[in-house]
C-alpha cells in the first residue's frame, strides 16, 4: 500500500483527494494535514465522511510527515510547498504539488504573476508538470510534480493538437473560459457568498489572471516558439466545472474530417479525455465528478476561424483526480486506478 499524506485536506481540492484515494486500492491516507483544523475530527469538517474516516485533522509538518508517507499532496494556497520542500524531505517521499509553486519554470514570470518570492527555486528545474497526456514517462520518473491548474488543463488539452500540427496560429488564440465556484477555493470570500453569485455571471482576472502565463508556458512548448493569447476566465453561479471555448486563425484550408482525425490521433488512446462526436458542444454536466474531458470543435470557414471546445470537472481532472493520475504513474500502477466514476448525473 502507498502510504500518502495530505496536506490542505480540507480544502476543496483536499476533500476531493479524500474521496478520491478511499476508493484507491493501492493507497492509504495516514495524515489528513490542515492548519485550520488542527486536532478536529475530519469527519467533523466534512460530514459526508462520517463513519468513513475517523481520523483528525494534523498540523502542516512536512519534516515529520517525509518520515511516514511515500507521497505527499500539497493542496495548499501558492507559496506554502515552495517555503516547506526542501532536498533531505525529497530524498524521503514524492511530492505533487497542487498549487502554481513549480508549475512555471521561469522564477521572475511566477514571482510577477502571483506577487511572491519564490522559496525554492533550485527546484523549478527539476519538477515535472503532471499533465499525463503529455508528460506520462517523465511524471514515471519524477520525485517533484506540479499539478497542472484547472482552466490550463481544460484550455491546453481542448487547444494542443491544433497548434503541435500548425494548423492554427497560436498567437492569435482567445479563450473564453467559465468556472464553477468551488474554483475559488473554501476560504470565506464576499464575493463568493450566495447573493454575490447566485443569479450572476462575471468576468475576472481580466487581462491579470495567474494562469495565463501557465498556458501560454505549455503552449509555447507545442508550438516550438514563444505563445502569447487572450485568457478571460468568468465565474457562474454552480458548484462545478469549466467550460472553455477557444478561438484561432487557420493557418490552412482544413475540413473536419481532417480536424477530427487529428484530436482521435491524439487521444484515441487517452482514457480520460473524450472527443466528442460531430456538432455535440461539451458540456460541464457530462463530465460532473469524474476524471473525464470532454473536447470537441467547430470550423467557420466565413471567418477563416476554428472554435475549440472543453468542458471538465475543476476538482477532479482539474485539481485531485488529475493528482492521482500523476500518483498512479510515479508509482508504476494502473493510470486509472480509483478514477473511473462515471459522470453524476442529475
């Protein structure tokens, strides 16, 4: 059994880990780390856990926690994993990191994005970015693994085939992108109180928001020259998912059965991320607790343009399931052990 640790388990990520690995057959929780909860039952913070944990809620001690779990999950707010991670916890246990902390590997981008010093930056070298439809023998190898953040993961996997054939321009993407509020985090926050958002539908973090320069990273990567795009994420009034709808310039005449021999190309063999059939939009209500991405994509050849479309849940492919995806992998065992629930619905 891989014996894990959790740090921030009762944030919404963290519960969603929880949930998460209790289904796992090869893992074991043996520290349920909160700094709000310290010595509280966690059954006592997320009751829908009665009778199913009885353990409490442990402080943040990475130093002691190295001793006793083979992996660590940092679902934590950015800046704390860099401040605790250090080479002797390393030489003892896996980390995947669930915030931005070594996501970006240019130390000044991070710094100016998210507005900290970064703690430990002789580790942006090494950590691998836990995107497994790209990073799968890299993330097998890997001590140190930054989880993707949720609007990258649906913007980068709805948009990344397009750009590695050069069938669109990259530079000229626009992404329009819609959250569920559970993306924003537990904390108590005015603008995520039931009044504020119920009813409602914003724009924020326009032309600022911190997972911009994430994508355009990742991007740039595929395309083999520097990305630069329009990201505006929007907020709605539910408890889960993302929607993104992306829009290029084609770089060539293109149809759309050559598109979707492209995306099945790529994903055929992808079990979490599902293209679907022609002229189906994905839809956040499919994919609702699961591990799935739905993709799929529209050409308007009167505008010269193509519409790329994902839709996924935040917590799960975009937050805890993708993290025991990355888990699986660093420790040789199935990719989709504990990840097949299927899609709740209603």
């Amino acid at each position: 059994m891989i014996k894990v640790g959790i740090i921030g388990s009762t944030g919404y990520a963290g519960n969603e880990l929880v949930r998460l690995l209790l289904q796992h057959k090869e893992a074991e929780i043996v520290w349920y780390g909160s700094r709000s909860y310290i010595d509280k039952k966690y059954a006592q913070v997320y009751a829908n856990m009665f009778q199913l944990v009885e353990d409490i809620c442990l402080d943040e001690d990475m130093e002691e926690l190295a001793e006793k779990a083979d992996v660590i999950f940092t679902a934590t707010p950015q800046g704390l994993c860099a401040s605790l991670v250090n080479e002797d916890i390393l030489s003892k246990t896996k980390i995947i990191d669930l915030s931005a902390d070594f996501r970006i590997k240019d130390k000044a981008v991070y710094e100016k994005w998210y507005g900290l010093e970064h703690k430990s930056p002789q580790f942006l070298e090494e950590a691998v970015y836990g995107l497994c439809e790209i990073n799968r023998e890299e993330i097998k190898k890997a001590r140190l693994v930054a989880n993707p953040g949720c609007y990258p993961t649906c913007s980068f996997l709805s948009i990344y085939p397009l750009v590695k054939e050069g069938v669109i321009d990259p530079n000229t993407i626009i992404i329009d992108a819609k959250s569920g509020t559970s993306g924003a985090g537990r904390g108590a926050k005015v603008n995520n109180l039931f009044c504020e958002v119920n009813e409602n539908i914003k724009a924020y973090g326009v032309t600022t928001h911190r997972h911009t320069p994430e994508i355009e990273e990742q991007l740039s990567y595929q395309a083999r020259m520097p990305v630069i795009i329009n990201f505006t994420p929007h907020l709605v009034p539910m408890n889960r998912g993302i929607l993104v709808t992306a829009y290029a310039d084609l770089l060539k005449e293109v149809g759309e059965e050559e598109v979707r021999e492209i995306y099945n190309r790529y994903y055929q063999k992808e079990t979490f991320v599902r293209v679907l059939e022609e002229g189906v939009c994905p839809e956040t209500r499919w994919v609702e607790g699961s591990n799935y991405v739905d993709v799929n994509f529209k050409i308007d050849l009167r505008t010269n343009h193509i519409i790329m479309m994902g839709a996924m849940d935040n917590l799960v492919k975009g937050a805890a399931g993708q993290a025991v995806q990355n888990m699986n992998l660093m420790f040789g065992l199935d990719e989709k052990e504990g990840l097949m629930q299927v899609p709740m619905f209603p």
